[in-house]
C-alpha cells in the first residue's frame, strides 16, 4: 500500500520535469527566433539591367544565388542585402531613370550596373553626387575610368586590357597590317586608341579603320565590307556586341570574306559571350580567332554551373541553349564583394542626408539626397580580397586586374584553346611557367590553327588579284591571249611573268594570285600603263606585273617593289657603212673644239716660251719674223719630238715639260683613233649628238607612254618635231622616210626595247648620244601593301641566282650582235682632254706671270720717273724687255768662252810666224781678225766693230814677252 503512492509520485515528477524541459526549449527557440528578427540589418541595394536581355537575366539570377549562398555559409552576419530590381529597357534614358529612382526612393547604398559603357556614364556622374557606388560588372570600355570617379567601380576587366594579346598573336605571325572593325558607340571606340599603341608598338600599321553604326542595316554592313575587299589587309579584328558582330559575320560571309587567305580575331566582346549564339551564326564564325578573359577551373565552378543551369531554366524555361559565361561569375563574385563589405560596416548609418534644395528643387537630380555611408562603404570595397568563381577578386584601382587571356578558334559547333597569353610571359601553349624564363610571342607556343576556307597554312595575303597589261607589240614581256575580256582570268607569258612567278615561289610563305588582262569588252588594251597603274591605286587589281617602269610621279599613288630589271632610255639612230675612205679622214679623230683648242693651245705655248726666253737666249732673238717663226716652230714641233732650240729658263723648262706630257698623250690618243678609223670596218651612227638634232631642227619621235617623252621635255624639243609610234615596223617607216620626207632622223626608247627592235632589224640602228637612267622595271602594288618588303627580298634571291640568267635566255637571248660593238669609236672630243688642258693653261699662265712681276719689279725705277709720261716710260719698258739681259748667266758665259777662242786664234799666228819677222806679225794680227769674224759668223752671232776692237786691243803673247 505503501509503495503505491511513491511510484505515482515518481511518474508526476518524470512528467513534470519533460514539460518544464519542452516548455523551456520552446522559450529558447522563442527568444533566439525574436533575438535574429531584431539584430539583422536590412541593406538596401539597387540592380539596374534590361530585365529582358540576355545579359539582364543572366546577371539577375547569378546575383540572387549569391545573396542566397553567401547568407548560407555565413548566416551570423548582422547585414542582409535587400535587392531593388529596375529595367533600364536597354536604353540610357531607361537607367538613367531607373538609377535616380532607386536613390531618390528606394534609398540604395549600392547599384550594380548597368550592362553597357554607354549607359554607365550619366548612371556614375549620378552616383558620385549621390556618393552611392556603382557596381557594374559588364561595363568595359576604358573611357569609364575609375581614377576620376571614386564611385564606380568596375567588377569586370577593362577591354584595353587584351589588347597587348592581340598584338602578341599579330607579331607571333608575322602579319604588318591590320584593320579594326568597331561599332560606333563608345564601347566600341573606346579601346581603339590602346589598340593602335599596341599595334604602333610592333610597326603594325593600320591602313584603314571600319567603323559600323548600332544601327546599321544590312545594306549598310554589306557596303563597308565590300570596302574591305579592295584593300590589301588581311588581319582584321573586330570589337562589337555579340548581336550587331553574328550579323557582321554573317554578312562577311556573303561577300567572301571569310575565306582562305583572311585572318579574323575577335576581342572579348564576342568570344565571352559565344554560349548564346546560334549554331547558324557559329557556321559565319569557321576558322575565327578569340581572345577571351580565361576562367581557372575548379569544383565550385562545376558545382555552380549545374544548379544556375536548373534554376535558370526553372526562370526561363525558352532559354533552352543557355549557357553559363564570365559575365554571369562576374555578376555572382560582385555580389559576394558587396555583401562582404557592407558587414564590415558596423553600426554603421545606412541612411541619406536630405538635399537642402527639397522644397525649390526642380528637377530630380537637384533633390538627390546623399548617403551617410558612401566613403565608408568604397573603402570597404576597395580592401575586399577573395578567391570567386571568376579567379581572383580584387579591385585596383577600382577595376579588376587581369592576368591571364585564353586564345580559342572556332571549329564546327564548338571552340579550340590554342594558347594563353599572360602579361608577363606572352604567348604559352599550356598554364605552367616552370620551365618559361621570359616574354615571347614565338607562334610555336600557340596550337594547330584551321583558318578560314579550312586552311591550315598561315594567311599572309589574300588571294591577289592582278592586272597585266597587254602591248601586242612586246610580247616578250607580257603576252596575253588573245580574245580575253576584262573579268576573266588569263595565262599570261613572257619574261616579267616568269620572273613574277619565280619570285613568288622564292617568297617566305605561300601567296596566291590571278591574272587579269587589262582590256576592253572588245579585247583591246583598256588605256596606257599608267591608266592600268590607276586601277591599282583605285582598287580593281591587288597588283600590276608587267614591264611597268618606276618613276617618280608614279610612286606618288603607289609602291613599287625593288626593279627586277634596270632600264635607261637611249636615242636610237640608223647606222651608216662609211668603208670609203676618203682624203680628210685624218680629220675626223677629233672634234672640231679639239682641233680648235689644240690649235690655240700651241701658239699660246710658243708665245710663253718666247716670252721666258726672249732676253736670255739667242735662239729667240733677231728680226720679229724670225722670232715668230721660232717660236711656233718650237711649240708644234713638239708633236714631234723634234725641236732644237735651247730653253734656259727654270720656268720654261717646267712648262714644256708638262706641255710635252699633253702632246705625248694627245698624239698617242690620235694615232689610237686614226688607226681604227682606218682598219675597222666603218659603221657610224647617222647622228651622233642630240645637240645636231636641236640645231638642225630634225623630226624625232619616242615609243609612246614610255620614259622618253621625259627626256625629250629635259632637252627641249620643238613639240611639233616630236612623233610617236607603237610598233616595231612603224618606226622603221619612219627612219626609211627621214626627216626631210615627214620621218625621223632618231628615236627615243627604252634600252630592253630597242634590243628586241635591233633583233628584228639587225645592224641597222644603233645608240647614240645621251641616256636617262630610270628606275628600272618593277612589280605594283597598293600604297602601303605589307607585301612590297617581302617581294623586294624575294626578287634580289632570285636576280643573284641562276634562274635569272635561265629567265633571259628564254626570252631575251641574243642572235644578232650588238652594234654598238661594230660601230667605230666616237670621235675624240674636248671632254676627254679637258682637265690635261686645264693643268697646261694653268702652268704656263703661272710661269708667265712670275716672270712678268720680276722683270717690272727691276724696271721699277723707269716706271717711277716722272720726268717723262706714262706712255713714254712703258714704250722704254718694252726696249728694254727687247734687250739682252746682260745679267743672265748665258751671256757672261758666252763673253767667256768667245775670249778663250779669240787667245787660242792668237796662240795659232804666233807659232806659224817667225819670231824674228814683224811683217808677220801684222799679218797675224790681221788673219787674227779675220779668223775671229769667220767664228762667230759660224755661230750664227754677227759681231759688232766694237766687238772687232776690243779682240784686236788683246795683246798676244809676243808682244806681252817684247
């Protein structure tokens, strides 16, 4: 009985004890339920996206899955983000609206977007006033730049960051040009600028720029495009929105632009954003080359993209193809950074300061009140650091800073990765830089590329279409068939043909091209060379081969390649037989200035001589006939050798040493000359000096649209003695005709011209006269073609090798010997001996006037006397010069030597006389006299009576011992 009590009271204990225990759990969840209502702190933040673009979408959904999984993991954060959705409907003026609203009203403290740079710049100035951040994770272009704007904040890259990859593919192959397509907005300008940097950086030129319109209608695409295919560039890289850039595929397409030969690289405005292309846009995209933002890949990426996949299609249940791409990470890792750093902000004031100008404000921009929290929260940004699902987060300098691009090329359906690009590497084939040591843009570190048209070789040029003339009259050169018209390919032949064809096999990569003749529809030529060199410069032809000159009026339109051939132009003239001798042929050596000069040459000589030996030498004095005749005696005898008069002075000697220099070669020169004229088989050119032709007025004519017609204006012709022709029978026409009877007595043409005429008509014409040296015959190309280098170097390989030599002998070979080798030597002219001339001048003037200053200075006292004129003093000048110089040595040695001859005469009678016999002795002293007259009449020396009395006073050795 007693036990019965206790055990109930027990089980009221038990259950008592389970109540108050439920009962006080109940309390606990209570209190933590009311506790976590009360501490979090609602953060309101604005979204502004066009809600029904796929960019809008994919922003929205990966932003809310954020929210959702960061306040999953950390569900202790005093903070939550309360999203405010606006739709800017895709227009400025939409976010415009939508950004004052979500301040104004909403109260925001942060607004992410909006999703293009043209929206972006009203929405920031906006922001900045307001102090609200704005976070856009799809804005790239680099004209929004966060330096001068500390609200924006840019949770994507900026586009001027991959323009450095582009140039790095570009150098990789070697291309020198290249031409950006860009739409007209200021996302697509706005890199532009960092692209032609890069580009200039790598001598990268950028011939053209095409830039499309948003708004541009197909028609309009399409003619912008067929721009592109009159110019010689083949890379071309395009900037644009992923709609606007499948309609330029498409359309590039249809023209034939994305075809073998052209290279396409696409920035990363279209290649992050493939996933939601079509598949029949992605057949307009074979063989293009990306350049995209690369994503590393890990677990949590997988792991996202399968539930975004399942929650987006739950959303959008059309959107069947969607994909998941970098802007959508963007999107999800810009909502992490500012979830994380709105906690940081503690007790922090999430309110708005009112605007003073409430009451009078006029617009909304005026009443925009400005938040309390705003420096606080871009601190917290800017010091926000986490690893996302896009890479690594970090903002610098308000943006993020990218370190690695991926290079992908489209193939079928789908992409290849060929090769990454990292800012301190370059170019990489694979992500593991153990073994990389420095920067390189080597191609061998991008994979095996399929180009457009499934080509697999690298695209240099595109495929060249070029135009050859036709010249029915050298067809040597370029041959076309005929019946060709003018949009037809043709198969050319003829020597610049085959060098062209030769040159191109020498070139570094493979380059293929199509004839085109330039004719008419009715198979003639359609205009002169330079009308064809105009259809270069306007765009119908890639480039002209043929022979083409260079020159420089026409360099001015386009560029020339190196000369595959060097050309002058010649005068042509018939050749003459002149076999019969006749009686003036020792005449015709030497020109006539050269007979003239020589002639006036060897009197002034003479005269110098007798000048310097008039008062010194007895062999150029006596009566004035005498010494004329001396002294040109002594002057041409010189041409001989032969001459016998003594010269004393130093100064005469060292002119007729240098003057017998002068003859020796003048003489040898002569005979040389003679000797041909009179052995060689005589074949003179008609004329032999343009100067004839100017003086006796004769017709000339020139092959027409050649280089002579410049040298005929160098040498001014009379037009109305100016002819042209254009055949080959023609001409000689007009030579058989001569100018007298309506023909020409020369011709002006082009050297390799005249050699296939002097082969038709052998040993009729030859050269004569002057020549014009051109700049040969060269290959035309566009103004600025990147091909005009490669094609100069490929065409000195082939002139320096033996396919040159086999290329001529084909077709300019020789069977008729050149006239000029059989036409007798030009005649010898002034111009060959000019400069002996000059150095004779110049010493006999010198030593002249040497001796013309010595002799004044010791006639300085005649001249000085004033008793008499001037007139009289310069005649007694001139006597005096007549005199003897009784200085001179020659005479004190003559007055020497005549007195030893006179003692010797003296010595002679003395011994023939008796010494004891005065009659004798008169009679020696007689024939003394005698003998002594009889001497110097020998000597050719009259003697004087004083002369007589001065020998007779001598005393002789007798008297001398009487």
């Amino acid at each position: 009985m007693g036990l019965i009590p206790i055990a109930s009271s027990l089980r009221f204990s038990c259950l008592l004890f389970v109540f108050l225990r439920l009962f006080l759990v109940e309390v606990e969840v209570a209190v933590a339920q009311n506790n976590t209502t009360t501490t979090t702190v609602p953060v309101n933040v604005g979204m502004v996206l066009d809600l029904n673009g796929w960019t809008g979408k994919l922003g929205l959904s990966c932003f809310n899955m954020a929210i959702s999984d960061f306040y999953s993991n950390h569900s202790d954060y005093r903070t939550r983000l309360v999203l405010n959705t606006r739709d800017s409907k895709g227009d400025v003026v939409g976010a415009a609206a939508a950004t004052l609203d979500l301040i104004k009203n909403a109260k925001v403290q942060a607004i992410i977007g909006p999703e293009d740079s043209m929206q972006a710049n009203f929405i920031i100035d906006v922001g900045n006033k307001a102090r609200v951040p704005i976070i856009s994770f799809s804005a790239t272009s680099p004209s929004l730049s966060s330096i001068r704007r500390p609200y924006f904040f840019r949770a994507t890259h900026n586009d001027s960051s991959q323009v450095k990859a582009i140039s790095a593919i570009i150098q990789a192959f070697g291309w020198r040009e290249a031409v950006p397509i860009y739409v007209d907005n200021e996302f697509g300008e706005g890199v532009i600028p960092y692209l032609f940097d890069a580009l200039e950086e790598i001598k990268v030129q950028i011939p053209y720029r095409s830039v499309i319109s948003p708004e541009a209608t197909d028609q309009e695409i399409e003619e912008e495009l067929h721009k592109l295919t009159t110019k010689q560039t083949i890379v071309l890289i395009v900037h644009m929105t992923p709609i606007l850039g499948s309609r330029l595929f498409n359309i590039a397409k249809e023209v034939g632009l994305i075809s073998e030969g052209y290279v396409w690289i696409m920035t990363n405005g279209m290649t992050n954003l493939w996933s939601w292309m079509d598949h029949s846009d992605m057949e307009s995209l074979q063989g293009v080359l990306g350049v995209r933002n690369y994503v590393p890949k890990s677990k949590e990426l997988e792991s996202f993209k399968v539930r975004w996949r399942r929650k987006f299609l739950q959303n959008n249940p059309s959107m069947v193809n969607a994909e998941l791409d970098i802007i959508g990470l963007w999107a999800y890792d810009a909502a992490f950074a500012i979830a994380m750093a709105v906690e940081k902000l503690n007790n922090a004031n999430f309110s708005f300061e009112e605007s003073k100008a409430v009451g009078s404000a006029r617009t909304d921009l005026e009443s925009l009140g400005i938040s309390q929290n705003g420096p606080k929260l871009i601190q917290a940004l800017s010091s926000t650091r986490f690893k996302g699902l896009s890479g690594k987060f970090e903002f610098v300098n308000g943006q993020l800073e990218p370190s690695v691009f991926q290079i992908v090329n489209v193939i079928g359906n789908g992409e290849k990765a060929i090769g990454f690009w990292t800012s301190k590497y370059g170019l990489v084939k694979k992500l593991n830089f153990t073994n990389l040591t420095g920067y390189s843009t080597s191609r061998a570190n991008l994979g095996t590329i399929m180009w457009p048209g499934d080509s697999h070789s690298v695209p240099k040029c595109k495929r060249l279409k070029i135009g050859v003339p036709v010249n029915k009259e050298f067809k040597e050169f370029v041959g076309v068939p005929p019946g060709s018209s003018p949009n037809s390919r043709v198969n050319p032949t003829g020597y610049s043909i085959d060098v062209f064809e030769a040159v191109m096999k020498a070139m570094p990569y493979t380059v293929h091209y199509d004839f085109y003749a330039f004719v008419n529809i009715n198979g003639e030529a359609a205009g002169t060379y330079n009308d064809l060199i105009d259809q270069v410069y306007y765009g119908k032809y890639d480039a002209a081969v043929g022979d083409i000159g260079i020159c420089a009026n026409r360099s001015l339109y386009v560029d020339f390649t190196l000369p595959y051939m060097g050309v002058d132009e010649v005068m042509v003239v018939p050749i003459k037989n002149n076999s019969n001798k006749n009686a003036w042929v020792f005449l015709e050596p030497l020109t006539s200035d050269l007979w003239v000069t020589s002639t006036c040459f060897f009197v002034f000589i003479g005269f110098v001589i007798w000048v310097l030996e008039h008062r010194i030498s007895e062999d150029f004095r006596g009566p004035p006939s005498h010494q004329v005749g001396t002294g040109l005696w002594f002057s041409f005898t010189i041409l001989v050798f032969a001459h016998r008069e003594r010269v004393v002075s130093n100064l005469s000697r060292f002119v007729v040493i240098i003057w017998c220099f002068v003859v020796l070669i003048l003489t040898q020169s002569y005979t040389a000359s003679l000797t041909s004229l009179l052995t060689a088989k005589q074949l003179q050119p008609t004329v032999t000096d343009v100067n004839e032709l100017l003086k006796s007025g004769g017709n000339i004519a020139y092959n027409n649209g050649s280089y002579a017609k410049l040298l005929i204006q160098q040498l001014n012709f009379n037009s109305a003695n100016v002819k042209t022709f254009n055949r080959y029978d023609e001409l000689d026409e007009l030579f058989t005709k001569g100018s007298a009877n309506g023909g020409i007595a020369a011709a002006f043409m082009t050297r390799p011209y005249f050699n296939l005429f002097r082969e038709k008509y052998c040993m009729k014409y030859t050269t004569a006269g002057p020549t014009l040296k051109t700049g040969g015959f060269g290959f035309v190309f566009p103004e600025g073609s990147p091909l005009v280098a490669d094609v100069s170097r490929a065409i000195l390989n082939v002139t320096e090798s033996d396919k040159m030599r086999e290329i001529e002998n084909k077709w300019l070979k020789k069977h008729c010997p050149d006239s000029s080798t059989l036409v007798s030597s030009n005649r010898l002219d002034l111009g060959s001996f000019w400069g002996l001339f000059l150095i004779s001048g110049v010493a006999a003037a010198l030593a002249l006037i040497i001796f013309v200053a010595d002799f004044l200075y010791k006639q300085r006292d005649v001249l000085r006397g004033s008793e008499v004129s001037a007139w009289k003093r310069i005649l007694q000048v001139l006597r005096n010069f007549d005199q003897k110089d009784p200085s001179s040595h020659t005479f004190r040695q003559n007055e020497l030597t005549e007195g030893r001859r006179i003692d010797n005469i003296e010595m002679v009678g003395a011994v023939e006389a008796s010494p004891n016999t005065n009659c004798l002795h008169c009679a020696s002293n007689s024939s003394q006299t005698d003998l002594s007259s009889v001497f110097f009449g020998e000597q050719g020396r009259p003697s004087t009576s004083h002369e007589v009395e001065d020998t007779s006073s001598i005393p002789s050795p007798r008297n001398s011992n009487s």
